[in-house]
C-alpha cells in the first residue's frame, strides 16, 4: 500500500501534469504545470484537515451522502484513546491494515480527481480561481462521492450482518449494490462532468474553433501518459488494499485493456482518416484505464481486452463530432475521455463481473460466497452513474458560479492572448 500510494502520486506529479502540459500551447505549459501542482498541494492538506473526515466517517443523518466531522484534522485516524496505531478493515475477514497508510492512499484519489478537471478549463482558467476552486470543489463533490461509494463496514465487520443492515450503514451508491474498485464513478465520472460543466460556464478560449491551437509538445504528452500508466497500477491494483489475486487480477487487467484501447484509438483514426495519430495513441491509452477503472478487480483478463476495444471508438466520438457540433470547448478532453470512458466501464463493469465471461462475481461480504444477477447488478450501474453525473454536474455548477461571482473565473483576454506562463507566473516553460 505504500509503493501504491507513491505511485498514485507519480501519477499527479509529474504523470498528469506533463500529459496535459504537452497538450496546451506553449505559451500555457508552465501555468499547466503549476496548476495540477498547486491542486495537489492543496488537496493534500484539505485532505488532511477535513477531507478524509467527510469521506471516511459515519456521517450520521446523511451518511448515506457524506461523513461527518469525528476525523477533523485526523483525529483518531492515526492513533487510538491508548496511543496504539490504528487499523481499517480490508476485503478480507480479519485483515487490516494501518489506518494512516489508507489515509495516505485514499489522499491520492482526492488530488487527482481535482486536477484532472483542469483539462476542460485549459488555457483560461486563472489561478486564483484554480486555488479556491481546489480547495470548493472537493467539499461539495469529491468527498460526498466517495463517502456514498466506498464507505461501507468493511469485511470483517460486514460478516454476519443482513444485507438490509450492512446497506442501510453504507453509503447511497455502496448501497445501491453497484461496483467501483477504483473510481469509475468517483474519480472519473466525476471529474468529467465538472470539466464540462467548468468549460462551458467559463465558454471557449479565444480563438477557439477559428486559429489552430495544436499541442506544443506531444513528446511530453506520451511521457506524462506512460508514466499515468504505470502509476495506474497503484491507482487500480492498490484499490484492493491487500497483495493478493484480485490485486493481481487488477494488474493485468489494467495492461490489457489499456493496450486495447491505445490500438483501437489508433485503428480508428486510422480507419477514418487515413492517418493514426501520437496523440490518439496517448488518449487511447488514457480512455483504457479510465474504462478498466471501475472493473479492474471484477473482469476477466479477455473482457478488459473487449472493454478496452470498444471504449476508444465512443470516446472519439465524443471528442470529435459530438464536441464539434455542440461546440463546447473541454480543451484536453477531460469529459470526452473521462467521463464518457468512465461512464462506459461503470456500466461495462456490470456484465464483466459475471463468472460466465471471466469475471471474478460479486462478493457477499455478509457471509463471503460469490454470485452474480445480471439484472440487478446492471441496473444498479446504472443508477450508480446517474447519480454519480447528476450530483457532479450540481455540485460543480455550484461552485463555478460561486467563484465567477466572487473573484472570477477568467484570466483577461490580453493574458490569453500573451500566455498565462508570463502574466500570472512570471516565468517561461522555455527560453530561446
């Protein structure tokens, strides 16, 4: 778990920031970069002080939808009244592990969820706004959502307990019966709606849709997608929270349907115009795990191949025709690939985790045998991804406005014009 949380970061600093750095105009690469890093700074520390309360504790007369306050400043999520350290359960009868080493990991998720939000607000956002909005956006979507997906008894705990009581103390989506190893609906979902909805509250970057903005740098970009490769195995192995087969299951998965996807990104472009782009390759790359998310430790090896071949050809849809006729500006296709990609594993999650396509069924925890019923685990999907977009797509809103009301969201059109690197920062990416 703790190789795992340092991979999760590896992910952040520098995976995602050079991914979506090599993606913007040159004149933009520095403010990216300080961006995702800024977010993270913050989303470490807001974790610390009320983050992980509001996700990972009873939250009361709304613990269906949010944790309550007993982990301010991780009160007791260290030690215990006798100054022992403490423990969490896992997904096993009778393992744990220290409390703080899941503190440390689930603070990962909360920092990246926030900054992959910044692909759909690219190039226009200033930094004022990023600052408030890292430290807004988790308190009224990032932690709800996972406290309502992931907050549950634990096994050890659940063992015993009737199915009515062991969902009647988890969280509204963990309740709903639906399946998210590692944050299809909380990470993924979540982050692309808001992408959208930030992009289209903050409009088009000038120029958009009449001057060319290519990346400057796709070099960078592969870089910053192979190193959220392999930071993805502690995204998605390290969700299991314990070394064993569903672990290993979630490896190999996370190679096969990210390969998967990164080919068929790459037939498809090259189907439809006759060329096969880098950064098609790259966005393939990131759609397959993104899709292999939410069933890493539930699909079979042949499924997560399937999963990763279908989910690149929806995702360019979206970030091609569907982009262009409604013509909003997600600049780095944050909702194109991120919510899209992880609406299509949630739901894909659903079928692959049936023992008859080589998935590893669903666990009873209350009694520790597998099953699977098709009908009710789709619908439960389903009904996980409405809520997971809807409560997003609110929350988001909410906290845009806010800050477009209050400080603005915007940078001026002559720091979009000279680059937001010199204005806002100061400094250069690169100098002649």
């Amino acid at each position: 778990m703790l190789t795992s949380t340092v991979l999760v970061l590896l992910m952040i600093l520098p995976g995602l920031a050079l991914f979506y750095g090599g993606l913007v105009r040159q004149k933009n690469m520095l403010s990216m970069l300080m961006q995702v890093s800024i977010v993270t700074v913050i989303g470490m520390m807001a974790w610390a002080f009320w983050g992980y309360s509001l996700a990972f504790t009873d939250g009361g007369g709304l613990n269906k939808f949010v944790g309550g306050v007993s982990k301010l400043w991780l009160n007791g999520a260290v030690f215990n009244a006798d100054g022992a350290f403490t423990n969490v359960e896992t997904f096993s009868k009778d393992v744990v592990i220290p409390e703080v080493v899941f503190v440390c990991f689930q603070m990962t998720f909360a920092c990246i969820t926030a900054a992959l939000v910044l692909g759909g607000v690219a190039e226009r956002m200033k930094f004022a706004a990023v600052v408030v909005f890292a430290v807004l956006w988790p308190l009224l979507s990032y932690y709800p959502m996972a406290h309502m997906t992931w907050w549950w008894a634990g096994a050890t705990s659940a063992f015993g307990q009737t199915a009515d009581a062991l969902s009647a103390g988890a969280g509204q989506i963990w309740a709903f019966g639906a399946l998210d190893f590692a944050g299809g609906t909380v990470v993924h979902i979540n982050a692309g709606i808001a992408a959208l909805v930030g992009a289209i509250i903050l409009g088009p970057r000038k120029g958009y849709r009449s001057e060319p903005m290519p990346p400057h740098s796709l070099t960078l970009t592969l870089v910053g997608a192979g190193l959220l490769w392999v930071g993805w195995f502690g995204f998605n192995a390290g969700s299991n929270l314990e070394a064993n087969g569903y672990a290993g299951l979630a490896m190999i998965n996370t190679l096969l349907a990210t390969a998967a996807a990164g080919f068929s990104w790459a037939m498809t472009e090259w189907v439809t115009r006759k060329k096969a782009s880098m950064l098609g390759l790259a966005s393939g790359l990131v759609a397959g795990l993104v899709a292999v998310t939410p069933a890493a430790g539930f699909a079979g090896p042949v499924g997560s191949i399937v999963l990763g071949l279908i989910v690149s050809p929806i995702c360019v849809i979206f970030c091609s025709l569907v982009k262009n006729a409604i013509k909003y500006d997600d600049s780095l296709d944050a909702f194109g690939i991120h919510a899209i990609g992880g609406i299509v594993g949630a739901l894909a999650t659903g079928v692959l985790v049936n023992p008859a396509l080589g998935g590893a069924g669903v666990v009873d925890f209350t009694n520790g045998t597998t099953g699977y019923d098709a009908g009710f685990q789709i619908m439960a999907q389903v009904k996980a991804v409405l809520l997971a977009v809807g409560w997003s797509a609110v929350a988001s809103a909410i906290v845009f406005f806010i800050i477009k009301f209050t400080i603005g969201l915007r940078s001026s059109p002559e720091a979009e014009e000279e680059g937001l690197d010199i204005v806002e920062h100061g400094e250069r990416a690169y100098h002649a």
